[in-house]
C-alpha cells in the first residue's frame, strides 16, 4: 500500500483500509514482537482507542499462532482516576482542577460525579455565585475556584466518599478481569502522558497487588514517573523524536481508533458480573461513521495478512506525517466533522476543524502566543492545527499559519 492518497476514492472505508490499516498493524505487530520478547502472556487493551487495536492484535495472533491472550479493559481517565482520589492527596485535586480547552466551574462538579442538586448550596458556601458556572474560566479563576473548593467541607466530603465507592468497585471489576492475579500486568494504549498506567498503578497498589505494571504505546510525549512502571513506546518518546511529534495529532489519532461504544465513567454490579458503566451513546451519524472506518481498518489487516505485507515505523512516518501534518482539504473535511472532547468527562463535544476552533486560529501565531504567555492568559488550542490551517483559502495566508505552527511545535518540543 503506497503512501499516496486517491481522491476520487476518499471515504472512511477506503481511507481506513489503505492508509490506517498499515499504521496500526505495524503499532500492534510491534506490540506483540515486544510482549514475546519480555515472556508476556496476557495483554489488556484499554477502551477506548484500544478497541481497534485488540481486534487487530487477535488476528495477528491467530495468523502466527502465538500464546498471547487478548483482552479488553473497559476503562478511561475518568473510571481510573476516580477511585484514586481519596489517596493520593493534593495530586487528586491537581486532576480535579486541572486545565483544559474548555474548563468552566460546572467542569469540576462534573469531574467528580457531583449531583447537579448539590450545585447552588456549594456554590453559595464558597462564594462563588458571582461566576457563570458555565463561563469559560481564565487561569488565574481556576486557582481561585480551587482554593474555595478545597475549603469546602461537603465537596472534600463527597469527593473522598464517590472515591472510596469507586475503589470497591473498581477493585472488584479489575478482580474479575483477572488483573489482580496477573504477576506482571501489560496493558496497551495509545499513550501522550502514561497518565491512565499511573492511576492503575495506584489503584493495584492501595489494593495490595504486588507486581509490575508494563505499558505498550504508540506515543509518549513525555518521561513518566518509574514508580509507575515500564513504559514502551513505538512511534515518539519523552526524548528526542521531535519531527514525528511536530507533525502528529494525538487528538486525530484518537479519532482514527475510535469505539462504536461511549466512554466508561464506573462500573455496576449486574447480576453477578460487574459491567462498565457508560456516558451517552456515541451519536448515531458519528457511530456510522466509525463503524465504516472500523470495517475498512479490519478489512486492510486481514489484506495485509493474506499477503504477508510488513510495515515498520519508517512507513508509518510517511504516512501520518503526510496526513497529519500536510492533509489536504479533503481529508481535513472528511475528519473535520467528527466531534472531538478534551476532557475527561466528555460533557461537550466539538467538531475538531469546527467554528469554535476557526475563532482561535489567530491566536496560533508565534507572536500573539508569546503575548498571551507574557500576560498569563491561557493558551487557546487547536485539535488539529495542520487539518483547520489547510482549509484556509488563500495559500501565502496558509503558509504563513503553517510555518507558524510547525516552528511554535518544534521549540516547545525541543524545551521540554
């Protein structure tokens, strides 16, 4: 499958089978190769962008025969960190506060599960009735927020009393999945902070699991902690790597591995079995939309098997760096109408090139970013810079956004 890409054939079945395809049997066939390396017998695919990739991983393994049972972890940020946060202190609050795209004083209530019931009676305790709880917050507002938050002896109350809830709960879930019996747990993800293997190292821990936990990812952006665990990852790490990294779209990625089901916020005793529990359904037209791309993905993987293709890590920077960081305005309107959330709760949703995104284009230049630093103001992201920046018309302006981005990304990425 060449790099190259057929216009008058774009669709997401095509555009999954001919170019996603490749990208993630590489991923997974790397996974595999490493986990027999290290004597791995089990692997834990963790929701969502792990959907994709254990379908992938089971047809690899079936093809060559080897022992390694794949399994499906429902999980998130949210289910993961919730459990955490009556032990690990300030940093449960550094999570809960923590910044983002679109961070308002609802966006913490709903971080934690907090009952929209219980809302205007804290909102009055801590005096901050004067804030739209709907209002985009700057930085300096969050740190206000937080520290009349913190004081707030019913919200601490309810935060630590959901965390020990969700820890029951979601001890006994990962029991059922037999992690807790595994000796060296090895879960698989797409990665950028390590962030979902450290709350799951917390969680086994405070459960009195003894053992090493071992991450498999498609990137890293950043060292994670060794208390932690082993981290590996296949197309960019916390070190060096920079161009894959300027010219990638995590955010992307993640569309391209998308689940045909939500996300997972806890979990529920059924019966006898304990079942994930999850936000709104994906909506019906994105739901197609995955669904084709899912089929086109697995379709390609069981092409590449047949014929016995092999694609490393030098294809797969061909490729995405053509497709996410030179797309073209095709591709930038197939995958600009996919809806997007930064957040851990997914309260809102919005389309990754859409109007809100266009608003905040100029703020993507070198010098209006460097006034903001100056000024303390938050940054204002863009889900996909490279895709929003090849819609614009007139190509010197297109040009002169691009050179701006990919320099900002290249220093920022050198500096840490």
């Amino acid at each position: 499958m060449g790099i190259e890409i057929n216009m008058r054939e774009l669709s997401l079945y095509n555009f999954g089978k001919e170019k996603l395809a490749p990208v993630l049997y590489a991923y997974i066939y790397w996974v595999l190769k490493e986990a027999k390396k290290r004597d791995i017998h089990t692997l834990y695919f963790l929701a969502r962008d792990g959907y994709i990739m254990n379908k992938i991983a089971r047809v690899i393994c079936e093809n060559e025969e080897l022992d390694i049972c794949c399994r499906y972890l429902y999980c998130s940020r949210m289910s993961l960190r919730m459990p955490t946060y009556h032990l690990i202190d300030d940093e449960a609050y550094d999570l809960i506060f923590a910044q983002g795209y679109h961070v308002t004083v609802k966006t913490f209530f709903e971080r934690v599960g907090l009952p929209s019931t219980k809302w205007n009676d804290i909102i009055k305790k801590t005096k901050i009735s004067h804030i739209d709880i709907s209002k985009e917050l700057s930085i300096n507002e969050i740190k206000n927020v937080r520290e009349k938050l913190c004081k707030n002896t019913e919200f601490v109350k309810f935060v630590n009393e959901e965390s020990i809830n969700a820890f029951d709960i979601g001890v006994k879930y990962l029991q059922q999945e037999s992690v807790l019996s595994q000796s060296r747990v090895a879960i698989v993800d797409s990665g950028w902070t390590g962030s979902m293997q450290r709350s799951l190292r917390q969680i086994l821990e405070y459960a009195g699991w003894k053992g090493n936990i071992l991450g498999f990812y498609f990137g890293l952006y950043k060292i994670p902690k060794k208390e932690d665990g082993e981290y590996f990852s296949f197309y960019f790490n916390g070190k060096g790597d920079i161009q894959n990294k300027a010219l990638f779209c995590n955010n992307l990625f993640e569309i391209f591995t998308s689940a045909p089901h939500g996300m997972t916020i806890g979990y529920q005793k059924n019966k006898e079995k304990i079942t994930p529990i999850f936000a709104e359904p994906v909506q019906k037209v994105q739901l197609e939309k995955i669904k084709n791309q899912i089929e086109g993905v697995m379709d390609g993987v069981n092409k590449i098997v047949r014929e016995k293709n092999k694609y490393d890590k030098k294809y797969c920077q061909k490729v995405l760096r053509k497709i996410m960081g030179f797309p073209t305005k095709e591709i930038s309107i197939m995958y600009g109408e996919f809806t997007f959330c930064d957040d851990i709760t997914e309260k809102y949703q919005m389309k990754i090139n859409g109007v809100e995104q266009k608003r905040v284009l100029k703020d993507q230049l070198i010098l209006n970013k460097l006034i903001r630093k100056i000024r303390g103001q938050k940054q204002n992201p863009i889900f996909w810079e490279f895709g929003l920046v090849s819609l614009i018309k007139n190509p010197i302006k297109r040009r002169w956004y691009w050179i701006n981005i990919y320099i900002w990304k290249v220093i920022m990425y050198m500096v840490r």
